[in-house]
C-alpha cells in the first residue's frame, strides 16, 4: 500500500544478518534478541532501531520524478544501500531497475563492489545474437528513455535504437504506471492491450 514494510527474519541466521547489515552487531549478542519468540517479544524496542536505520538510509520515492520533474534525488539513499551489501560482502549490485542506472556511474565512483550493469549486459547479448546488422526497438518507462541510458550505450556499440513516439510512449507508460499497469500489480487487462 505504500506505507508498510515487512521484514521477515524468523530465525537467527537472518534476524543476525540484518543486524549486521544496519551496524548493529551488538544485537546478536543481547539476550532478548537470541531467539524468534524473544525478538518477537521486545518488538517495541526493535522497531525504533529499525525506524532510525531507514531514516539514515534515506527513500527511493519515485525517479522517474526525480530525473524528469526535479523530485527528491536517491543517490544518497541508493548509494547507502549498495555500501551496506558491499560491507556484507557481495561481490557485486543487481540493480533490476532500468531508471536507478542513472544514478549507477555516482555510486561506481565510491564504491568497491562490482555493479552488473543491466543495458551493457543486455546490449551485449542483442550484439553477439544479431551481429553488427541489429536494430534495436526500446520500450522502457520515460525516464529510462530520457536518460539516454541505453541510447547512449547503443550509439557507442554501432547499434541503432528507436523509441515510440509520443501517443504510443503514453501507451507504454499507462502499461507499467496506469492504475491497471505492471506496477500496479496487474499482468493482464490494459498492461497486455
């Protein structure tokens, strides 16, 4: 509903795992938090803790509005979550969001972990399967078409990108952000017309 998160972590390698990733290590070792049933008990003072961690990370609203309509900007807050999985370790960020790549070359600058880049890797692909001869057709959110992330990455491989025009861009858009788009949790209807 856009209000309400959930975070399910039932048993202690995933409770003590989430302590880890907000810096709460000290938690794992405090005796209301060792089992479910406990940490279920002391919730009210476990959430406060979750509340100041999420406040520190920042929110990811909406970018499409932030790229197109100066809306809060979510570098600061995705940056913040790419750091906190390159300390848990990881080898490399999947950003599955066509849009947030925009904002991928800020968080590149400061971080050591890898990041999968989804236009690169899915350019290659178009690439090795269709050869030098490819014509690429892009329907993405407005956002992602604006930004240039694939046309630019598609120019400098030699490979011609189109987009829709305006009428059918607006089609596009009602598809993944209409009340009965993807978004909205619909794979049938207007999403498929």
């Amino acid at each position: 509903d856009g209000n309400w998160i959930i975070i399910a972590a039932s048993n202690n390698a995933l409770a003590f795992q989430f302590f880890r990733v907000i810096g709460r290590e000290d938690l794992i070792s405090d005796p209301r938090f060792e089992t479910n049933v406990k940490r279920v008990e002391h919730q009210k003072i476990l959430a406060p803790i979750m509340y100041e961690w999420f406040d520190k990370m920042g929110t990811i609203d909406n970018i499409e509005k932030a790229l197109l309509e100066g809306g809060a900007d979510p570098t600061l807050a995705l940056y913040r979550c790419a750091k906190a999985l390159q300390a848990d370790g990881c080898d490399a960020v999947i950003i599955p969001c066509n849009t947030a790549h925009a904002f991928m070359p800020y968080m590149r600058r400061h971080l050591d972990v890898n990041f999968i880049d989804m236009q690169e890797s899915c350019l290659n692909e178009i690439q090795a399967k269709f050869g030098d001869k490819a014509r690429v057709g892009l329907m993405a959110t407005t956002g992602t078409v604006r930004t240039g992330i694939y046309s630019k990455k598609a120019e400098a491989m030699g490979i011609p990108m189109f987009v829709p025009d305006e009428a059918h861009q607006a089609r596009v858009m009602a598809a993944i952000y209409g009340p009965k788009g993807a978004k909205a949790g619909f794979t049938d209807g207007i999403c498929r017309e």
